[in-house]
C-alpha cells in the first residue's frame, strides 16, 4: 500500500457515489409538489387519476368494471395486476406497495410522470434559480 490517503479517499467517494444512488430513488409523495404547486394540485384532486386507487375498492366504477369483465364488488385495492396502473410507480424501489401502502403514492400523482420527487425537486429547485437569476438580471 504505497498510498494510503488515495485508497481511503476512493473508498469514501465510492460509499458517497452509491448513498447517493439509493437516495435517488425516493418517492414522496405529491404532498411535497402540492406545498409549491398549490394551484395544480387543487385541480388535479378532482382529476381520475387523483381517484385512480378509489375506482378499484368494491361498488365504485360498476360500468367500467363490467365492461373490463372484472367483478364490481370485488376489492382490487389488493390485486398486484390492478394497483400498478392506479399509483405511484408501483413495483419500483422506494414506490407504492401492497404490504406497506404509502397514502401520499396511493393515486396517479406528480411522480408517475415526473419520477422520483427526490432527485426531480433537486433539478427543478436548480432550474428555478437559473430563471430567478436571469429574471433578475432583465430588470
């Protein structure tokens, strides 16, 4: 070992490199978008997909159901090949699951087209302070 310093210091950016890659992954929520994006979140509440896991509980979406072939009195909340397409990147690390349902990924919210709220509000908060920078410089 003729450098000591040199293997410490690459094992320290390899542990921050591979922390940083499972936080990545984190799903909030859209209570997170919702404390910024007051107005789009107040209009998406009344929105399908905001009611996406409610149109798979029993006696909710009779017609549609029927027409799927599927039981309208059966609870599908349960169902892995029903819940993917009702939430929040279902199946995905840090996403909604069956065993442990997070309420805030319990509807087809932000993250199911934005990704994971954690690395998309770092970006977006990055991209809002380049706007605010050249706004401020046109005055």
């Amino acid at each position: 070992m003729k450098h000591p310093i040199a293997y410490i210091l690459a094992v320290l950016a390899m542990t921050a490199f591979f922390s940083g890659a499972a936080l990545a992954d984190t799903f909030e929520g859209r209570s997170k978008c919702s404390s910024c994006h007051k107005s789009q979140a107040k209009s998406w509440k009344d929105t399908a997909h905001a009611k996406a896991m409610e149109s798979l509980k029993p006696g909710t979406r009779k017609e549609a159901k029927v027409k799927a072939k599927l039981d309208p009195e059966k609870d599908y909340t349960q169902d892995k090949d029903c819940v993917g397409c009702h939430v929040d990147r279902f199946g995905k690390k840090g996403g909604y699951t069956i065993d442990a349902p997070k309420k805030p990924l319990a509807a087809v919210g932000c993250e199911s087209c934005h990704g994971p709220g954690r690395t998309y509000r770092g970006d977006h908060r990055k991209a809002g302070q380049i706007f605010e920078k050249k706004g401020k410089g046109k005055e």
